[in-house]
C-alpha cells in the first residue's frame, strides 16, 4: 500500500495511527490509497488487538420474543467465559443486513451468529469466509457456516394433525410472504407453509388448503385473520406460522366478538414465554429456542477455536404444547 | 510507556501493530509495560481508526418490552446516518454492568446509552469520563452525562387519582425491591412507590397504603399479587410498578377464578405495545418510549460533536393511558 500512495512505510503507520508529524498532503495520499485499495483500518485493529473476545449476533426483530428465548441460550452458554455478546437488528431486510454484518466485521468480532438472516446466500458466504459465522433459523448448506433449525416441516405437520384430530377440516394458515425462490426454500416460515400445505394433503384435506399471506409480526395476524373471516367459508380454526402472528388473530377474533375455542381454534408456532402466559394460553409448537441458542454457541466457540473444520448442520425436533385455544369445530 | 518498557518507541508501535521483525523478548517487555500501565490496546486502535461510528446501548433485559419501544426511537433518529447500534445486556447488576460497560468502552464505542442502569454513581461517573454518555431511567445527576426521564413520581400519582376517582380505596401497589440508598433516590422504581405513597396521602388514604415488594418481571407480578390476596383485607385495586408486572398481575386473578375488573381492579407502568393489545387492554402510564429514545439520541449525538459542554437533564411528562382493566370496585 505505501508503493501504491507513493509514500513511505512509516508515513503510512503513521497516517493509521493518527500520529504526530504527518503532513495534511501525506494524509490525503494515504487516505486515498486506503480508500482505493479497500483497506479496512479494523484489519490492522484485528491484528494488533488479537482476539477480542466479542460474538455478534444479529436479530431480525428486537420485538418477536422469540429471540429473547435463543439470547438467554446464548447468555448462559457464554456465561462465565470471557465472551462479550453485542447484538444488532437486521430488520428482516436484505440490505440492513449487509450493513449490519459489514459493521460487525469492521468491529473485529471474534464470530458471529445471524437469527433468521434474509440476505442472498453469497452474502452468507462471503461473511462466513471472513469470520467465523453460525446461522440459526436458515435451511441452507454451507460448507463455511454452521446452522442450527428447527425442523420447521414436521412441526406445521404437528399443528395440522392436532387441529384435524379435533376434527376441523377447514384449517387455515397464515405465512410471512415470499417470493424469493431461495428463501422459499430455506426460511422456517417458507417451510412451515409447505409442511402445512403437505399435511393438509396428508389427512385428505387438499381442497381446504387456504392461506392468508402477510408477515410475521402481530400486525400480519390481525391482517391475515381479517382476510380469512372475510372467505364465503370461514375457517374453523387459524394455524398461525408464528406465536406473535396468533396473537394478532386473537386480537382479531375478540375485536370481531368470536370466542377462542368456541367459535374458532387458534395455533401459534414459536411457544415463546407469552403462550404459555395464562390469559393467553396458545396452543402451539415447542421449538425450544433456548436449546437453539445454546447449541448455535458452542457450534460457534467450537468454529472460533478451529475456524478449517467442516461444517455442522443441527436440526432440532419440534414438539406440540397444546393449550386452550384449541378445541372441537362448533 | 517505552522509557517504562525500556525499548525504543519504535518497537512498542512495531508490538502494538503486530508488525514484522520483534523478537519475543521485546513482545514481553511491551506486554509488561503495557499490562503494569494499564494501557488499553483499544485506546490505540481508537487513535487508529478514528471515530467508529458506534452506538453503544444498554438494555437491563432484553424481556421487558418496554425498551423495545425507546430502541425503536434510538433507530429512528440513526436512520440514514453512518452509526451502527449495538446493543448489550447489563442484566440489572451492577457486576455485569460493570463488565459490559467496560467492554463497550475496549470497543471503542463513540457513545453510550445507559437504560435503567443500577451502577454505583461513581462508576457511570467514570464511564462517561471515558466516552460520551446518555443515561435513560435514572434520576441522577452528573455533570459529565445527559438524563432522560419520565416523571416517574408524577406517573404513579396518575394512577392512584385515576383508581381513587372510580371510588376506590384499598389501592395496593407492587414495587421492585430497592434497599441500596442512592438507588432509592434515583431509580424510577423507587419513584414510583414514592409517588403512590404520596398520591395516597394526598387522598386521603394514607391508611390503606400496602406495598409488596418483589421485582419488575412477570414472576414478579404473579408472585406480588399472590402475597396481596392473602392479605386480611385485600386490595380492591393494584398499582403494579411497571406492565410486565402488570402481567403476572393478571395471570394470578385469573388463576385465583377473580375477574378484572369486577373484582379487582389492575393498572401498570410504561404503556408498552401489548398494554393496548385487546385481550390485554392494560390501563397504564403512558411514558412514551419513543420519544425518550429519540430524545437520548439526538443528546447523545450532541455530546460525541461537543464532549464538554453541559449537560442536559431532560424529564419527560407522562399520560394516563385508561383502557379495560380498571372500574369501580364491587
């Protein structure tokens, strides 16, 4: 790089240390050799601090509680160790992402777990290769990052064949939209409304199949319940892709003065602290986030350790918490 | 530092860049020097780099949704601007914060915003000695950082006037358990309990004041009302300190077969986004979290342009936010 800004070494370590005795012209010359070359002063911070003893984990949502779940199993993996957690929001949205995880790169951390990330998957790559990188709630392959998921098929199939157990066969679901055709065929919320639509087939209700498509937040399920009680056939029970999605329904249903179970079953997917929550009591499926982030953790402290080894694809099995917002159709 | 490390200048810069050509000998006598002084590698990668364009917050929980709402206000006002915000958990401990604060500064954060921190005084002293801080939640005062507050005395005295006008008497109120003394001056918690016990003097109920004393979780709540209902005379309305609170409030009645607010009466703290949620409908304090985080930004980015100047304590008015948890008592 001093060839390449026509100065000297020592004027360059000069420049990048902010020290003394450097002129204004020679800061504009290396300044624009750093900005020609792609120099990152974090390169030279990495080096000359080492490790730093940080792990970075990106959120998609500081309001889906979910994520507070897959944290305490990060904070109690770290606890004790030297390990700092700093964490980010990636906003559930491509290009925040790239900066957020550019940022986290500038900052020298030591790796890096990415909840849910919606980025193009040489973005992941790409991070990946620069640091050592977990990625949770992903279902895709990668030979430099690890992931952790849960089994996001089997566990719409649990809520489907729970629901038809009851003996509804106007089931419906609501999914966070996508059009993406490798998030369709990654993401948990792509694959929970094929595990639906897989197990409405399964239990021989293919002409029931109806899905509302809006997003993963509560406003996507008063929205989406709104759209479904509007059908010439109403369901009779709402299987929701996520817990914060069938709160919104049930804001829905109490707004449009229908009884839970009475007039309508409701499903979540998440089982985060809230379902279980007495007042709210939602049926849904267990995907034991804190397990997630307590694996994702040690895949990374093991990934920082020996950043080479080949990487590990965990897929943890969901199971269903059946509450009181499920019963029999009317 | 070199005279102390008894090489030359060039060396210790050679070491603390990780440069070529130092022999091990040299290495340990900087990283003595360095070691017995005290001198931070992160305060040479500071000089190095230059301003990080990061934003340091502290959450004292990542369950509680209430700093979801000020984090909301915090990315606002960043939006659109270089900084990156990255967020820790500071536990509500004072040895945690301890640690994260300290790894925040090593990080070479260009501010920091302090929400609800328990730290001894002395200790946010030295913190904002070092970086550029903002402390939200903590009626303190400093010369060297800005406060932004509800008024948190005022906010409690809203609730017991709302629950005396519906005729009630026995208004019972839950507080976080404070024994520290300076924490008792400055935290909102301590706050608000002074504020209900004012409040109640002021209408005359000085003798129906009754406080339970456990903490601002759901546990918290749940257990709160627990102790409360076996009381002698029970209350005919509870004060819970804050809407998580609130929460386990209401699972409690619900499982005591009790009905809000036929047979009891509950309000919160903070006006969070599932206060307003139908099936919960919490009447509340409104603090306005946004504001306050919005406010504490535009403080903070204030303070990194001009670290000298004086500080600021700004001490926002709450609302009362009456929805369908409270009516007159039986």
């Amino acid at each position: 790089m001093a060839r390449h800004a026509g100065v000297s070494t020592t004027a360059v370590s000069k420049v990048l240390r902010n020290a003394y005795g450097t002129s204004p012209q020679m800061h504009r010359l290396v300044r624009a050799a750093v900005d020609q070359l792609g120099y990152r002063p974090s390169a030279a911070a990495r080096a000359l601090r080492g490790r730093t003893w940080t792990v970075g984990v990106m959120l998609p949502d500081v309001r889906n509680p979910f994520f507070a779940d897959i944290l305490d199993g990060v904070a109690e993996h770290l606890d004790g160790s030297e390990y700092q957690v700093l964490m980010t929001s990636g906003c559930n949205d491509a290009a925040s992402e790239a900066r957020v995880t550019e940022a986290m790169i500038d900052r020298s951390m030591d790796g890096l777990i990415l909840i849910a990330p919606v980025s193009l998957p040489a973005h992941l790559e790409r991070v990946a290769r620069t640091v050592p990188t977990v990625v949770i709630g992903r279902h895709s392959r990668s030979a430099r990052y690890d992931t952790v998921n849960d089994d996001d098929f089997t566990g719409a199939g649990l809520m489907v064949a729970h629901l038809a157990g009851l003996g509804h066969r106007r089931i419906a679901h609501i999914e966070h939209h996508e059009t993406d055709r490798v998030r369709l065929a990654e993401m948990p919320n792509a694959l929970r409304a094929d595990g639906y639509r897989h197990a409405m087939l399964e239990h021989g209700l293919a002409a029931h199949i109806d899905i509302a498509s809006t997003s993963y937040t509560r406003d996507g399920g008063h929205h989406g319940a709104r759209i479904l009680l509007d059908r010439e056939h109403p369901p009779t029970a709402i299987f929701a892709g996520a817990d914060v999605v069938a709160l919104g329904v049930l804001d829905a249903l109490a707004e449009a003065g229908l009884s839970v179970p009475g007039d309508i079953s409701v499903t979540g997917y998440d089982n985060i602290a809230l379902a279980g929550y007495r007042p709210i009591s939602l049926t849904t499926v267990d995907q034991a986030g804190h397990r997630i982030g307590t694996t994702a953790t040690q895949l990374l402290l093991d990934r920082i350790a020996e950043p080479g080894r080949p990487a590990v694809q965990v897929k943890l099995t969901p199971t269903p918490a059946v509450r009181a917002t499920t019963g029999p159709p009317r």
